[in-house]
C-alpha cells in the first residue's frame, strides 16, 4: 500500500487495543510505517507516570500525591535513530519503562483517576492532526471513541506470554515464562475489571486474534481495513 503521506489521502486516527503481549507495540510500529504515521506508545507513558511515581516514593493509590506529581511532570517522545524514546523533564527513561515491576505498577497507576485526566489532555493533543496510529488499553473506548478506524488485537495467554519470554530473554534476571504468563493474567484482571476504563474492544472494533498469525500477516488484514475505509 502506499504511503499515505505521499499519496493524498486523508490523514487518518488509527487506534490499537488489546491487553499485554498480544503484539500491539510490533504491528503498531509496522503499520505506522507502512503509512508514514505517528506512532504514539500510549502504554510508555503510564509507565513513565509509574516510574517517577516509583522514584518520589508515591504510592500507586496515592492520588494526591500522583496529582501533584502529574502537576510537575513533562513526559514527551523524542525521535532517536532506533525510534522513539519517552522522555521526562528532559531525560530519557525509555530503558527504565520496559521491566516486570513497571509494568505491573503502571496497570494499577492506570486507574487511578488523577493519572488518566492528566494523559487524556497529553493523548488527546498528540491526537490533533491525526495522521497517528495509537496503541494502548482504552483508546478505542475512552480516548479516542470517534477515531476513523479501531483495532482490538488479542491472542492466547500462553501465546502472550512466551512473546515476552523472548523479549525479555537476552536481559539480566530475567523472568521465567511461568512467571511472566502469571503476570500476564493478573494484569487482564486488572486492567479489565477496573471500574475505570476497563479493558475491552469498543463496540466497533475490528477484533482481530493474532495467536496464530505473526505480525505481517496482522498488518496485512489492517492494511485492507485501511484501504477499504479511504476507498468509502
């Protein structure tokens, strides 16, 4: 498909849910690529949210510390040769964002409702313009329900679970699979049975299993949603 930056057609909003692992951040970058989009990791900044939280002691349901902290914090993504990096005040902390414990502290961050008003302003912005694929949890949903086209990818907690295995493999103590597919389910309990924003596809997503399809072919079932849309 060509480039729709060079192609004349419309700019487009493009949002990506779907709960840990089921390869959102791949087919994401991919399909940004493939359009010549913005790619917005959405998820990067809970855990940026969660990581200061971390640094200044706050604790995950300490909402007005987590109010005053968003008050100060100036999270941001920066272009680097080997993509984008989320800054905050003016430091990278990409490398600090990817580990288990973030992880699981951004997901409880996440619902706190002080944290996810300061990122509904920060996505919402980044969102003008559109011509931006956005991954993340409750895009579809909550940030953007009026985006042109709503994907909901999923796949098998065992499937999700060796996808990290392997992307956590080559760092120091790194967890085992047993491990990480535990974390996986607590987490879609979490993230789905919040009373805020909870985990689930909006009513007119286009539900898409990856468990047995690799990225390319995720990419290639988008790709003919996209061209379907900009030909209507």
């Amino acid at each position: 498909m060509k480039n729709q930056s060079d192609s004349g057609g419309k700019p487009l909003l493009i949002t990506i849910d779907g709960p840990a692992g089921a390869g959102k951040t791949t087919v994401s970058r991919m399909l940004s690529d493939r359009l010549g989009y913005r790619y917005i990791d959405t998820g990067a900044l809970y855990r940026g949210v969660a990581l200061e939280a971390k640094k200044a002691g706050i604790s995950h349901d300490d909402d007005a510390g987590l109010e005053l902290l968003c008050g100060c914090l100036r999270l941001e993504f920066v272009r680097g040769p080997d993509g984008l990096h989320l800054f905050s005040n003016g430091s990278d902390i990409n490398g600090e964002i990817r580990t288990p414990e973030i992880s699981m502290l951004s997901s409880a961050v996440s619902a706190r409702p002080v944290v996810r008003k300061y990122l509904l302003v920060l996505q919402r912005e980044l969102g003008k313009g559109k011509g931006a694929v956005f991954e993340g949890r409750d895009m579809g949903t909550v940030v953007f329900p009026g985006a042109d086209i709503k994907f909901y990818l999923n796949a098998s907690v065992k499937t999700r679970a060796l996808r990290r295995y392997k992307e956590l493999s080559d760092k120091k103590e790194s967890p085992t699979i047993e491990e990480i597919e535990s974390d996986i389910r607590r987490r879609d309990e979490n993230d789905s049975t919040r009373v805020l924003a909870p985990l689930k596809p909006a009513e007119d997503a286009v539900k898409i299993d990856s468990t047995d399809l690799d990225a390319e072919a995720v990419i290639n079932l988008m790709i003919s949603y996209v061209e379907k849309h900009l030909i209507h």
